[in-house]
C-alpha cells in the first residue's frame, strides 16, 4: 500500500500536468473558506436568535416554533427522556389518533413518544392512518419511511398492538360517487 508521502507526490505530479494550483494553494484556500464558512454559520445563528427575539416579542410564532416548543416541553435532550410534563400529558390521552401519517416529520414522531404509552417496545395507545403512496410534504421535512418503518414493525396477528391493513378503497363505493 502506498504511504501518504507517496500519494501526495503522484497528486503533485497530477496536478502539475493539469497546470492546475499547487496543494499549498489548495490548502490556503480551504482554510481562508474554512473560515468564511463559520463566519456565515455565526452569521445565520445570530439571525435566527434576532428573529426568535422578536418572535418572541410580538407574540408570533409559525407552525415549526410551535412545534418545537411543544417538544422541549414534553421531551428532555439532556436526560433523553419524557419531561415531568411529557408523562403527564401521557396519562392525559386514553388514544392518540394521528391521520396522514405518511407525512409526519422527525420532529413529530418525537412529540408523538413524548406522549405515547408503551407496552413491550410498542405504542399501545397510538391509533395512525396513513397511505405511504400518498405523501406529499417532503417539502416540510417529512419522512415517509416513518410509516414504513412502522408498517414492517407492527404485526397483524391479533393483539393489543398490531397493523390492521385496508386493501379496499370506500372512497370510490358507487354509494359514494352516484348522486
């Protein structure tokens, strides 16, 4: 195998071919963009607590801040659990039902086991409805593997946690569509 001393010598040859910079040019030029790089970084993180500032300030939030409120009030990063209030609001909610599940996000499956109740590594009290063919909101972040993650997990064999897979559409019932 060849050294890093070797490779570096094949590559300055490459380049010299290419009468492209040198490696010493390159390595400049990474650090100088090196820098700028976390200069715009502090810049954007600077920008966004302005803006949570006044968020704050006016009262208004858009549905993502809501979103993430709810989670750092149900859910603890540094102790990787449920806050006091998280186990609480678990108590609250007999069943849980969450439609479209398909376009769920990170973020809200993480609401979602904030609140859940579990039995054996499963939600016991989670009813979710969903078509993964009909996801729209990749846009918004979510994540349709979710669904199927949730879908190759779940069994339906009988039992207090299984999958109950509908085949047939009622939509288009000839009740439905004949006047």
């Amino acid at each position: 195998m060849a050294s890093y001393k070797d490779l570096r010598g094949i590559w300055k040859k490459f380049w010299a071919k290419k009468n492209m910079p040198s490696i010493a040019y390159l390595e400049q030029e990474q650090e100088t963009t090196g820098k700028m790089i976390c200069m715009l970084l502090e810049l954007a993180r600077k920008f966004d607590q302005a803006l949570m500032e006044e968020k704050m300030r006016l009262k208004k939030f858009d549905f993502s801040d809501i979103e993430h409120f709810a989670y750092q009030i149900l859910y603890s990063e540094a102790d990787h659990a449920r806050t006091a209030i998280g186990e609480r609001v678990s108590q609250d909610y007999r069943y849980i039902y969450v439609d479209e599940y398909q376009d769920s996000s990170d973020l809200q499956e993480h609401i979602l086991k904030a609140i859940e109740r579990r039995k054996n590594g499963l939600s016991k009290n989670i009813f979710l409805v969903g078509d993964v063919k009909q996801s729209i909101y990749r846009f918004r972040l979510s994540r349709p593997e979710l669904f199927m993650e949730k879908f190759e997990h779940y069994s339906t064999e009988d039992g207090d946690c299984r999958r109950i897979d509908l085949h047939k559409n009622f939509r288009s019932r000839a009740e439905v569509l004949e006047p």
